[in-house]
C-alpha cells in the first residue's frame, strides 16, 4: 500500500508448500532479486534478476504469460534492481535498464515505456495520477500514470550506490516521502515537486561495509503518528509529517521495513535484533536477538531475515537459509520455527496463501 505499513494480515493458518513455479533467474553471478511480486487476487506477478515479468496463476503456480523487459542485446551487468507495482489491471514495472513501462495485467502488452536513463530498484509508488519512482543514484522521478510523461525529479542528496535493496518511497493525499541513498529523507509534494522538508539521520560507525553504509533499506512508514523513517546505520525516527522535526529518535538504524499495529512498531535493527516500540514516546518495549549463524558456536555462515510481518496476531520472519519463524508480540518469543524455501525477500499474502520468492527464483505457495 502507498503507506509502505503491512498491517495485520490474515492468513488460513499452517505453512505447508502447495506449489511452486519458477519466475527465471534467480540469486546468482552477482545479481539479487530485488523486485517484491505483487497480486491482484488470482495471479501473481513477479520479476527476475534479468527484468523478466511473468504472471503466475494462484490455483495452481501455472504460468500464465511471460515477457521480456531488457532492451535488446541488454543484460544486467551484475547491477540488480527493478520493482513492480499494480492498479486495476494496470501493472507498472521499474526496470535496472532505467524504464518505467506500464503493461496489460491481462496478456503483459505494453501501454508506454518512459526511459528515465539511471537504473531503478525497489517496488514504484502508485499514488493518484502518478507513478513515483526510485533510482540507484537517490533520484525520483514521478511520471503521469496514464501517459508516461515525467513530471517532476527529485534529485536527493549527492551520492554513491552503496546497496542494491533500496527503500521504496511512499505516499499520503499530496504528500510523498523520497528515501535518498545519502541517509536523507525528502518530504514532497505530490503534485509539484516541492519540497516540504529534508531530514539527515545520523550513522554510526560499524565493521560491516553494508552496515556502514547510509543506504536506507527501510522503507519509510507514513502514520498518524507521523513518519516513521530509519537508515540502516544510523538511527530509527519518528518524524512530523508537516515539518519534518523528530518527535523521538531511537540509536539503532533497520534492515527491513517495520510493521505497525496500533501504537506498537514491530522492527528488526542492523544487528538482526526484533524490537518492539511504542509510537507513542519512542519507548522500547522488548528486545529479542534473532539467530545470526547456522554454526553460533564457531560464528560460521550467517543467517540474514526479512520480517517482520504481522500475520494472525503473530509476528513473522523467514531466513535466505531457509527458516521460518512466528514470535510472540508481547515478549518476542518463539512460539513457532520451521523449515521453508531459502528466501530472497519477505513474502506476501494473498486470499490465504503465503506467497514467498526463494534465493533460486521460485514462486512458492504455502498454506
């Protein structure tokens, strides 16, 4: 959703594998799949590292139509990005070639292509007649959602691709938050351009070249509250949406995008730790440190998560070593783990379905 919050989801209960479907390449040769699938209730749409589309049929994981989005005589070039989003029947793609395309959900024609000429990652902003865009440079661009005329660029603060997970931007009425890859985050508005205010987190330092980074690979939260923002090393803020002044700052910077339910904001930090804080007053809640090593004794190969997400009253996070765990929302307990699909990402839910994309490119259902 344009907020960028998950909310509580539903889900029919238990994780057993009901299908599974290839979309393409997957994690390999130096490329990451980046793009979330999204869905419109009875098929799934999803990208590959090489910006392949294809759309998956949610009975059964049968493709039901695929198409090519790399410009001829084009690869990815060790470079991963792109993301997807939907309207109606609509679906608009953001590609590492630098495109914006706008596609029939129905058979994958194409209705324009706009080249915005800098590679693109994370899902696009879908928010009343425009389409928001980020690229690897900390550029967005906004583009008319029927036409594919760009209308305004925010250029962000001047600096290097650090990450190629990059938050997405997001949107409430007249009012959009730019995530820029210099650690700031761009209050805008919508329908010009303006900018409303600039926000500089604070890093801090670490031993870890990603960790070390400004990258911002949270996505910011758009709230009641107010908005909630994080870079990955630094510190998590919660920020007035009119000036952009923080209410509270918390020293832990985030990997993932949290999941809000009510005053409580579910995240896990840099170092892999979940946290719960309120909105509130920045309070911190509880503090449960997640598993970082398959081997903890000897510290030997790493365990990364994506999460959390709120699924039936329980929080929910999957490894890229192929673990599933529910925890409980008061203290951070395990209440459940399990063996899964190596994920590459979060997954999604739809109409009952656990919908995850493993580190190999597949499609695979549970329920």
């Amino acid at each position: 959703n344009i907020f960028r919050n998950s909310g509580h989801l539903a889900h029919a209960g238990g994780y057993t594998r009901q299908w599974s479907s290839s979309i393409g390449d997957g994690n390999d040769d130096g490329l990451t799949l980046v793009a979330q699938p999204v869905s419109d209730g009875t098929t799934i749409y999803a990208m590959d590292t090489e910006s392949m589309l294809s759309a998956t049929s949610l009975t059964n994981g049968a493709r039901k139509w695929e198409v090519e989005l790399a410009p001829e005589n084009e690869e990815a070039d060790e470079v991963s990005g792109g993301g997807l989003a939907m309207v109606g029947d609509t679906l608009i793609a953001a590609t590492i070639f630098g495109e914006v395309i706008s596609l029939s959900a129905v058979d994958g024609g194409v209705n324009w292509r706009t080249n915005i000429g800098i590679p693109l990652a994370n899902n696009p902003l879908l928010i009343g007649d425009f389409v928001v865009v980020q690229a690897l440079n900390g550029q967005a661009t906004a583009l008319d959602l029927l036409s594919g005329t760009v209308s305004w660029v925010e250029i962000g603060a001047p600096a290097g691709p650090s990450h190629d997970r990059i938050a997405a931007a997001a949107g409430e009425g007249d009012f959009v938050v730019h995530p820029g890859i210099g650690g700031e985050f761009v209050g805008i508005r919508l329908l010009d351009g303006g900018r409303i205010f600039i926000d500089f987190p604070t890093t801090r330092r670490s031993d870890s070249v990603l960790d070390a980074t400004t990258t911002i690979t949270a996505s910011p939260l758009i709230l009641p509250q107010g908005v909630l923002v994080a870079t990955r090393n630094g510190h998590t803020s919660l920020l007035s949406k009119q000036s952009g002044a923080r209410i509270w700052s918390l020293p832990f910077g985030l990997r993932d995008t949290p999941v809000v339910a009510g005053d409580v904001a579910f995240m896990l930090d840099q170092g892999q730790r979940l946290r719960a804080v309120s909105l509130a007053q920045g309070k911190l809640f509880w503090t449960k440190t997640m598993q970082r090593f398959e081997d903890e004794e000897d510290l030997e190969d790493p365990i990364n998560w994506f999460g959390p997400l709120l699924v039936n009253g329980k929080l929910l996070l999957v490894s890229d070593t192929g673990l599933l765990e529910l925890r409980d929302v008061n203290n951070g307990e395990v209440l459940g783990r399990q063996d899964i699909e190596e994920a590459a990402m979060a997954p999604i839910f739809v109409n009952g379905l656990m919908l995850l994309l493993s580190q190999s490119g597949n499609l695979v259902a549970y329920r």
